[in-house]
C-alpha cells in the first residue's frame, strides 16, 4: 500500500473533504478515499484529473512515493544480499 501523502495535504490544505474532490473529478469518494490511501492506483485519466485538480502534474503527486518504495525495496535487498 502507497500512501499519497500529498493528495491529503493539498486537500485539507485547500479546505476539502475528499467527497468534494471526488465530485468535480467525476469519480465516486470512496474510489478517491482509496486513492488518497494508496489502497488503489488511480487509472491515468483520473490521474491527469486529480494533477489537473490540484494545478499540479501527475508525477509530482504520484511517482515520487513509488520512487520512496523503489529506494526502500532496494535497501532491503541489499541487505539480505549482504548477509548471504
């Protein structure tokens, strides 16, 4: 699970319930409750949609934490590679 810690803070910084996003999105809020929670990968229309949303793009909102995961994943091969 990825949590899209970004999705939340330019939410609550704005003053919105995810309701409120989902709705101009067109997506239903539990789908961008999931989202929000890394539970679910949004598709990449609804993906440009939320950037867009946000003035932001998709990369910033959504490869940095899979670039966090990749960084930890290999450190945790490393090691066990390194106690073989």
């Amino acid at each position: 699970m990825v949590e899209r810690k970004k999705l939340k803070e330019l939410r609550i910084k704005n003053n919105l319930l995810q309701k409120d996003v989902a709705e101009v999105i067109g997506i239903t809020p539990s789908y961008y409750g999931m989202i929000e929670q890394g539970v679910r990968t949004p598709t990449l229309p609804v993906a440009k949609k939320i950037a867009e949303f946000f003035n932001s793009t998709i990369e910033e909102l959504f490869f940095e934490d899979v670039n966090n995961i990749m960084l930890s994943d290999k450190r945790v091969i490393n090691k066990k590679l390194i106690r073989k």
